[in-house]
C-alpha cells in the first residue's frame, strides 16, 4: 500500500576538478556511460543540473524497458541506473548546472558549472530533452495555477475535477490514465485526426469511462485569470471554436533538446539536436553526445541506455589512444 | 507489518549512521479524522529503530496541547524534527514515496546541525536575517521533484534561527492547499506571500525571502 523511496542522495560536492571523462547528464544515457566506464576505471564525473533520472524519473510506469515484466517507476528505475554508476565509482553531483564546454587541446576540455571549473580529456552531452511549450496564450500566465507539465507530480491536486490532456501521444496517454486515477473526467485533445501513441495505450485510455477524445484539434487558449477555468479550441476541419471547462490543464506536445548552451560549439540541427555520427562522436573532437539529445533519435530509455553504453566503449578506446 | 523492507532499512541505517547530534520525531497524531496517523507512528519508529541517534515521541494533538503549541503544531499528522536544538523543521502529513527522501534529509540536517547543500551566499544572506521567516513548501508524495524543494527549505531553516520550515502534503491537507491556491508542486510560500513554483535555485527564494520582508 506504501511505497518509501531514498532519492535525491545527500551527498558532499567533490574536491577534485580532474577526470578522464565528464559527462554533463544524468538521465539515462549518462548514466549508463557513467556505469561502464567507472567500471572501466575511467575517472568519471556525472554534472546533473537537477536530481537525477531526466525525463524517465517524471514517468509514472515504464513498461516497455527490459528486464521489468510487470513494469517500473521511472524514478525507481533511474535510482537504480544512479545506485550502480556511484557502486563503480563515478562521481554524481546533482543540482550543478553547466553553463560552458570549453575545448582546449586535444584531450583537454574546461567544463565551467555553475560551481566550478573542471578540466577532462573528454565530455559526453547527454543533457536530454524537456517538455515542450506551446506557446499560446495563458499558457505562461497559468503554470502552476492549474497548467502542469507534470501529471504525476499535479495529478493528484485534480481530484474529482475536470482536466485537459493537450496531445494524445505516448507521453500524454501514459500520464493521462495517471490523471484518470483522479479526476472527474479527462478530456484529451490531439492536433493530428488520430492519436500517434502505442496501441496498448490507446486501448487503455479511449476505453476509459471518464475520458473524452477530440481529434484535429488546435487549442488556441488557455483560459482563467488567477487559475485555469477551461480552453480554447479550433476543429481544425470545420473551423469552429469550442470551449471546454477545465481545472488543470496538462501538456504533453513533444519535447525539445537542452542545448542552448552548445550553440556555436558542437553542430546542432534545425531543432537544436545534436548532430553525430554512430560511435556518438559530435563535430567537435572529445565531445562526444548521447540520448534524446541526439538529432533523429526517439526519447526511449531503452535507446538512451544503447547510446550511453556505445559512447563509454568509444571513449575507452579514444582515451587508450591519446 | 514493516512498512520498510531490509533493502530499504539498510540504506536509511547507512545515511543515518553517522549523526554527531541526537535527532527526536516529535508525532504529533490525533484520534479521529487522520486517515495516515497510525501509520506514520509505525513507519517513524521503524525509521528510528536504524538509529542510535534516532528517537520518536509520539503526542496527541487533542491532548498534549501545550506540547504542540510549543512546537507550532496545529494539525496532524504531523513530525517536529529537532536535533541539538528546534531549528524549526516539520513536516506534515504522511512522508511517504518520494517524501521519505524529505524525512531523511531532514533528519540529516538536523542530525548535523548543518545544511547539506546550501551555497555560500545564501549562507551569508540568512546570517543577515533579523526578522522571521516562515517558509512552507507544498508537495505531493508522487513528485519526483518535490524533495529537492522541501531539502532547500530545511537548508534554509537549520542554516537560520530565524527560519521555519514547513513541507506540506497537500493532498492530506486541502483546506490548507485551497487557501494556499495549490494547483502545482512544488509550490514554495515564503512569510504566507510570496510564492515560487517549482523546485528553484536559492537565489530565487532568497529574492523571494527579501520580497516578502520589506
């Protein structure tokens, strides 16, 4: 019936500013690397700008990593990847952001934090993606009055209320039979005329008692003035405006990459993905990226996981070489 | 039934073990209308059993009046965490799920006399302080980014006499949470008006501790 949970590990920040790698990421993909080579004895050090787990921590179940037949908590999964990465040796400092990779020399990086200075002979991106905005009116204005990125954090404030999911893809159907737990109803609203999600969750939630679809719908607003009272939406067929009355607004519209900080540095896409080749190497040498920030890779764990052990096997060999 | 598996009781015995001060759980509990109060009685004093350092007292609400009036403790349930002294550390409401990280780290806190990741110059900030501060961070026990916020917030408070420290599950307590407006966690409320969303850096509560004191 309860479940206790140890995160967010009190730890002391560390004293030595030199590592053979430093990976600037905790989700996923950083971890892992950070299991394989701290085995490796590659001095590695984890910069997480949050708590660590990334997207995967905000997730309530995961289903469909290996390993896990009756599935896992994204945080319980990501204490796991965290436990093992520390159990090899990696240093793990959480709350630390970068704000700079500096490349120096071949096989010298500065890697400037919000804290420190640190010095390594060779970076990995793994800084993941977040959810992405809308940007439409009332959006900005609402968070945290009844706009929420964040089903399983918010979801239960919504008790026996009306709520909005915004996208019915992976992400806003998997958190969606989250909010259905408990709320009144839950009303989906997808811009595509079908839902791009697994078939599993469509099955789950458009059988659901309490939920309501509408497909090819834009919403245009979020309304309310010091908290959400509904939306604003547009069929985008016929071009009628409908209203739906609404406490909690949740989106769920894709994700867009953390590299506002890369720019200039490493060859980004259109988007903001980082361009690299198989063996995880970006344009820059000694920078290596791995993980939903990667251009054309789709945000799995089980991907991430696959990126993040490829770019630890590549920096084994880059660092035998220098 | 143990609330806390082996895995689990190793792990929290490990992080407890190395107290300097002895650290007392205050429970503060009540006989009707507390859906969690039996539990958090068992759960703290298994959590207490890791510890040497670690001790519960349990009082009732109704009861002990003038020992909840001491501690500031107006509804339950509710833990007064206090450790070589009363820095000022509650929580209330059942810290279960991610909120067991928030119970630790209190208790670590408290246990040390000391913040555990308080920056420089909010440390020079709070010994500035010459006026109260009450600092509540409202959180639900499936945020994963809540315990990081309320680990600020008892920072903060062990860090200053003059700050108190309140994390609030607002599920168990919605008269509280609709007054506070609480439609996202984490949700700071510093000195009942300044509020601050999410987990944020402690520039911005600093900056929110200055609003809300001039």
């Amino acid at each position: 019936m309860f479940d206790f949970k140890i995160s967010g590990k009190s730890q002391r920040k560390s004293e030595t500013k030199q590592y053979d790698l430093i990976v600037v990421g905790g989700g996923a993909a950083g971890l892992t690397c950070a299991i394989y080579t701290s085995r490796d004895s590659i001095k590695t050090l984890v910069l997480e700008k949050e708590a660590t787990g990334g997207l995967a921590a905000s997730t309530g179940l995961i289903e469909n990593y290996p390993g896990f037949p009756e599935g896992i908590s994204g945080l319980e999964l990501m204490e796991k990847f965290h436990q093992q990465a520390e159990r090899f040796g990696a240093t793990i400092q959480e709350f630390e952001e970068v704000t700079e990779v500096e490349p120096v020399r071949k096989g010298l990086l500065r890697v400037h934090t919000t804290e420190a200075v640190y010095e390594t002979k060779l970076v990995l991106l793994a800084t993941g993606s977040q959810p992405k905005q809308l940007n439409i009116p009332g959006e900005k204005e609402l968070a945290g009055r009844g706009v929420s990125y964040c089903a399983t954090c918010d979801g239960p404030l919504f008790s026996g209320q009306d709520v909005v999911i915004i996208g019915a893809g992976n992400s806003g159907l998997q958190e969606g039979l989250s909010v259905l737990n408990y709320a009144q109803s839950v009303t989906f609203v997808e811009f595509l005329p079908h839902s791009p999600a697994e078939k599993i969750l469509q099955d789950r939630v458009m059988g659901h008692e309490k939920s309501t679809f509408y497909f090819n719908h834009q919403v245009m607003e979020i309304q309310g003035d010091d908290q959400v009272t509904g939306v604003m939406m547009q069929d985008r067929e016929s071009g009628e405006i409908k209203k739906l009355a609404a406490s909690g607004v949740f989106i769920y519209v894709g994700y867009s990459p953390d590299t506002k900080f890369l720019q200039g540095l490493v060859d980004l896409n259109r988007w903001g993905y980082i361009e690299s080749d198989a063996e995880m190497w970006t344009s820059v040498e000694g920078i290596m990226a791995a993980g939903d920030v990667r251009a054309d890779n789709p945000a799995q764990v089980s991907i991430a996981v696959g990126d993040g052990a490829k770019a630890a096997l590549a920096a084994r060999e880059y660092l035998a070489a220098l | 039934m143990a609330f806390l598996n082996d895995e689990t009781r190793g792990q929290v015995a490990e992080m407890l073990s190395d107290l300097p001060d002895q650290v007392r759980l205050l429970v503060f509990t009540k006989p009707a209308g507390c859906q969690y109060c039996d539990v958090i009685t068992e759960l703290l004093t298994e959590v207490a059993e890791t510890s040497a350092q670690v001790s519960t007292e349990v009082y009732d609400l109704t009861v002990d009046t003038e020992k909840a009036a001491e501690y500031r403790i107006d509804k339950a349930p509710a833990i007064a965490l206090v450790g070589a002294q009363d820095y000022g550390l509650r929580f209330f409401g059942l810290p279960s799920n991610y909120e067991f990280s928030t119970l630790l780290h209190g208790i670590q806190v408290a246990g040390h006399g000391a913040a555990a990741h308080l920056d420089a110059q909010s440390k020079e900030y709070l010994a500035t302080l010459d006026k109260e501060v009450f600092y509540q961070v409202f959180v639900t026990t499936s945020c994963p980014h809540c315990p990081p916020a309320a680990a600020m917030a008892y920072d903060m408070a062990v860090t200053s006499d003059l700050v108190n420290a309140e994390v609030v599950e607002a599920q168990e307590f919605p008269r509280l949470s609709s007054q506070n407006n609480v439609m996202g966690v984490p949700l700071n409320v510093i000195n009942r008006s300044e509020r601050v969303e999410g987990h944020a850096p402690s520039s911005q509560l600093v900056a929110a501790i200055k609003r809300s004191l001039r």
